[in-house]
C-alpha cells in the first residue's frame, strides 16, 4: 500500500448552515406565537388607520353640522354622529393617533429614566443604589392614579393649552412610570456585573460609561423590550382613565377616553350608545393586543423556551 | 540578564470573611523580566490567581484589600496608580486572558466590536483602521476567514476559537506583559497544546513576558523559563525551569514531580500527596505544608523557614530541611 496520502483539500461543496442570530432566533418563535402575530396586525391596523384614515374622510378635523347632531350610524356617518354633529368615526380616528402617541412617547420616557437610573445603580451598587432605589420605591408606594389627577388638575390651573396638554401628559405619565423598569433593569445589572466578560473589559482598561451603556445595557434588551411593550398599553390605560375623567386630553382634541366620558351622560348612555362603545372597543382591543403582543416577545425571547 | 518587568515585593493580599481573615496572597515576591515567560504553580485555592488579580487591580473590595507590599511595573508602584492611570496600562501594557473562554465574551456584541474596542481605545485608531488590525490579529491567532469571524457573535465559535480571540484581544496593544491565568484548563487536551504553541510563537515574534498560571506541570515544562511555587499563598521555592525539574528542593515541588504521569511507564496508580490544603482562615507562622510533608520535623510546626538561595543563588526555597539553624530549637 502507497504511503502517500493526498494532500488536505478544503472541501468546497459544503457550505456550514450559518448560526441564526439570537434576534434571527426569537423572530422564529415569535412568528410561531399566533396569537403574538394576531396582537401585531391589530396594532398596525390601529396604526394604519388612526394615522392615514382620517385623510380619506370626507370631514375635516373641525366640521360640524348642528342640523345632524346626534344621528345613529348611517351611510354617510358610518359610526353616527355626536351632539354637535362631528363625525365619530373621523374623530376616533384622531382619538387614536393620540392615544397611541400618548403611550408611546410616555413609555419611552420611561424607559430612558428607568434604564440609565437602573443601570447607574445595579452597576455602582452601594450609596448610588440605595439612593436610586430608595426614590423608586417612593414612587411606588405613591397610588399613581391620584396624582396623575392632581398633575391633571394642576395642569388645568396653570391653564395649559389643549394642544400642548397632551406632551405635559406623556412627561407625567412617562415620569411615573420609570420604577418597573428601572428595578428590572437594575436586577439584570446585578447578575451581569459579575460575569466573567465584565472583568475582561475591566482588564481591558476600559471606562464605566462605556462600559455600562456598551456592555451591559445591550445584554438586557430583552427584558427593557418585554416590559416596554407592556408599558404602553399601561400608559394608553393611564391616558384614558385620566381623559375621561377630564383631566387628561380635554376636548376639542379627541381622545378615546374622553370620548367616552360620554357616557357620563344618562341619556347618551342610555339611548346613544354609537357615542362610547366605539372608542370604548379601540381601548380595550389595543390594550389586548399590546399585551398578546408583549406576551409573544417574552416568551420568543426567553432562551430558557427551547421551541 | 534581561531588565525586570514587574516586581512584586512582600504583596499581601487579604479577605475578610464572615469565619475570619483569609491570607490569601501572603508575602509573596518574585520578578518577571522581559521576554521571559515565568509560570505560577501550585494546587487549586492557593493564591496563584489572587496575585494576578492583584497585578491586574481586579481585587473586588470588599471583601478582598491588598494590605501591603508592592508591584512595581516598569519601576512604577501599580498600587499606588490612581484608577485613570491604571486604566491606561490595563489593556495597554499588561493584558490578560481568562480561564473561562466560554463566558469571557461578552454574548451581545461582535467579536470585530470586542477586539477593536481596546484598538480604539488605548491605540486611538479610527474604526476602519481597527477593523483592519482586528482581521490581522485574528489572522495572527490563526483563525482562517478572518472577515467572517468579524461579525460573528461569540456563541457561534468553539471554545478553542474564543480562547484565541481572547488571546487577539489581549495582543491588541502590542502588551509588554500578558498574564494568563490558566488559559488551557477549559479546554481539550489538542486545542491545549494548539493554544500553547500559539502563545509560544507569539511570545517569540512579540518579545512580551508572560506570566503563566497553571496547575499542570506538564505546561510548564513546555511553555516556562522560570518557575514559582505557591503554596497557601506563599512562594515556597522558585527556580529557572530546568534547575526546578532536575533538583526539586521543597517537598511540596518533590511531590508535586512524583504526582505527575510519566509517558512509556507503567504505572500502578500515580502518586499523591496525602492530605488537602490546609483551611487558609487564621493560619499560624509555621511551614503550612507541615502536616502533610513527609519530612517534618519538630520546627516546621512552630516556625515559619525563611525563602533563600541555598546552594544555586537562582533557586530559592522556603524549608527548614536546607537550613542550618533548624537543630538550634
């Protein structure tokens, strides 16, 4: 038998599967989730339609026409008409650009305040710690509703204009909210500060700064992701118990919840339900879905759920 | 001779415990000159990794303090830096590769983003020049498709892969010192002597020192010029690497030699030394290997030998059976 073996050739014909990245991974799981995927086209329905629906309208924003107030859904006002005759449909739609601004903008002031004050104190721990969490838990001991009310009601005395109103309400329901996350955040801080790559870039010489906003902060994303997600349904929520207490968006500008404040009225309520059940439904689909939606991307992202 | 690099002098590394102090890192002194490769032995637990940490200022306190001694680094006492000039040697002129590859990454950002880092940082290179410097030194630790290597993320490379990036990362800055605390333990017995001869080759084209700790004196044998002993926390003998395996002094280094499989020998069972690693919490002044060495006698319980040059001026030990005075008690 010859000794000579042939050389060492790469093989050429095999092409290695390349390795899903982790985001590649939790899409695949989260695709998977039909309820997750049934939670994500709802929102960008509500999103589509909130957003571009109203130019389609054949109303403008501050029609009205007295002669065809308070009208039950018909041909030419698909969801009726309120008592000074604008049309709901149209106004819904504008309820729910803000509302979904509202909780989008609130949840993410919540989650800078929450993630850089979280991460400052998981990562210097001591002093820094129990001062950041000390003032979280004030936060959280403090019943949010009453003072988002009060925050209302001084908002109302400083006579803040309706339009501006609604970025005062984002700041303060994003302000309140910061403690969820920045507990969270402060957690996963904790048990990351003391893996071994940490040390390494301590070996490295590199600074905190970097170190807290490039290597720790990227490692908890799924958990900022999850609970964000669920924070705006939490604000939509916040907005619109406010709203339709009168604190919140007030009118002219639509929002659902002081839509359906109209049904503080007997006879509305009574004998013009087209007034509060529609917006009443947008709240109460959006919150589901966001929540079906927060749900999918837990689980999709939990390396723990081998799917 | 070779210029010293680092010295450490009488360093003292303490933790408090709950049960008491732990000495853990206790009056230990050695040099490491340049371009020399010394290697740290000694059982698991006693004080090889603590004195790097210590070089490397990663003593978490509390509970660990360094309470006295030196580290000289280029004359300069690195205990005295403050944090900011420290950092700019970290990194730069000493760097260090860990035991655990597997989780010495960080799992989120790219391997290219984690070797360009320190390029950025202590070279002030912009990104693309990184970038390229980054490929060579993966080149360098000789992974093939460097590019592809990249942008890869750390859990889609092998162990032995991630063990050589650690190895590009610690390169980065061209470092006069490289500490590698037992860099082969996680790793398979091929991919061990892989790394090994990586680090030999580099040691060769780069000039830089390394401080080796490991527990296998098979490592040693292979990879050191000057070899230290430890032995709860202390340096019990330290000698240029053949003078160490020729002429074991310290019982401890006899038998650690003993314990060791000899290739093209049958052997029954190897041989190991009786007892454990005494508890380290509140350790009196006496030879802590007293109880378990073979040649003790009545001082060794009582007083602690001093470490000296006996017959060869580069071979120290540390043990009353080379002193004279051992007879007076």
């Amino acid at each position: 038998m010859s000794a000579s073996a042939s050389p060492i050739t790469e093989n050429t014909d095999y092409r290695p599967k390349a390795i899903d990245s982790p985001w590649k991974t939790a899409w695949r799981r989260f695709a998977r989730n039909r309820l997750a995927v049934i939670g994500t086209i709802i929102i960008a329905l509500m999103f589509l339609i909130c957003f571009i629906g109203p130019f389609l309208s054949p109303y403008g924003v501050l029609d009205y026409s007295l002669k065809d107030k308070n009208l039950s859904p018909n041909t030419s006002y698909w969801l009726g008409t309120d008592k000074l005759g604008r049309d709901i449909l149209l106004r819904m739609m504008l309820a729910g650009r803000i509302s979904l601004l509202v909780g989008l903008v609130a949840t993410i002031i919540s989650v800078i305040i929450g993630c850089s004050l979280g991460a400052f104190a998981g990562f210097y721990g001591k002093k820094v710690d129990t001062v950041i969490m000390r003032v979280a838990d004030i936060f959280m001991a403090l019943p949010s509703l009453p003072i988002l009310i009060i925050m209302g009601v001084v908002l109302s005395d400083l006579g803040v204009e309706p339009n501006q109103r609604i970025w005062f309400l984002m700041l303060i329901i994003g302000v309140l909210n910061w403690t969820t996350i920045a507990r969270l955040v402060r957690g996963q801080m904790l048990t990351l500060r003391e893996q071994e790559f940490m040390q390494a870039t301590e070996a490295l010489g590199l600074k905190d700064r970097r170190k807290i906003f490039r290597h720790l902060l990227p490692n908890t994303i799924p958990v900022i992701i999850v609970t964000a997600t669920l924070g705006v349904a939490g604000a939509i929520l916040s907005e619109s118990a406010l709203s339709f207490l009168g604190v919140g968006v007030i009118p002219p500008t639509p929002s659902w919840g002081n839509m359906i404040s109209a049904a503080n009225n007997l006879i509305d309520f009574g004998k013009r339900p087209w007034l509060w059940i529609p917006p009443g439904m947008c709240i109460l689909i959006t919150t589901v879905a966001i929540n079906l939606i927060g749900d999918g991307l837990r689980d999709a992202m939990d390396p723990k759920t081998k799917k | 001779m070779a210029k010293d690099l680092v010295e450490f002098r009488n360093l003292e590394t303490h933790f408090q415990t709950p049960a008491g102090t732990v000495k853990a890192v206790n009056n230990v002194s050695f040099k490491i000159r340049e371009g020399e490769t010394l290697c740290v032995v000694g059982e698991s637990g006693c004080g090889k990794s603590v004195t790097a940490m210590s070089l490397m200022g990663l003593i978490e306190s509390p509970p660990g303090k360094i309470v006295g001694g030196q580290i000289l680094f280029e004359d300069r006492d690195l205990l005295k830096l403050s944090k900011r000039d420290l950092s700019l040697i970290r990194g730069k002129e000493i760097s260090m590769i860990f035991q655990e590859p597997m989780s010495s990454l960080n799992p989120v950002l790219t391997i290219g983003e984690q070797i360009s880092e320190p390029l950025i940082l202590h070279m002030l290179m912009d990104r693309k020049t990184a970038k390229k410097r980054a490929i060579e030194l993966i080149n360098m630790v000789g992974i093939p498709r460097a590019e592809k290597i990249f942008d890869s993320y750390p859990h889609e490379l092998s162990g032995g892969m991630r063990q050589r990036i650690m190895i590009a990362i610690a390169l980065s800055c061209d470092p006069k010192l490289l500490i590698a605390d037992e860099p082969t333990t996680a790793l398979d017995v091929t991919i061990q002597a892989q790394i090994l001869d990586l680090m030999r080759d580099i040691k060769k084209q780069l000039n830089t020192s390394i401080m080796l700790i490991t527990h296998d004196l098979g490592v040693v044998a292979e990879m050191a010029d000057y070899v230290v002993v430890m032995y709860a926390g202390k340096v019990i003998e330290e000698a240029p690497v053949l003078e160490l395996f020729k002429n074991p002094q310290h019982p401890y280094t006899k038998g650690l030699l003993k314990a060791k499989p000899i290739i093209n020998q049958v052997q029954e069972r190897l041989y190991s030394i009786p007892g454990q690693v005494p508890n380290p919490i509140e350790l009196g002044n006496n030879c802590h290997f007293h109880d378990r060495c073979e040649s003790c006698m009545d001082i060794c319980k009582v007083k602690a030998p001093p470490f000296r040059a006996h017959d060869n001026a580069e071979h120290k030990s540390a043990c009353w059976l080379y002193e004279e005075e051992r007879e007076v008690l």
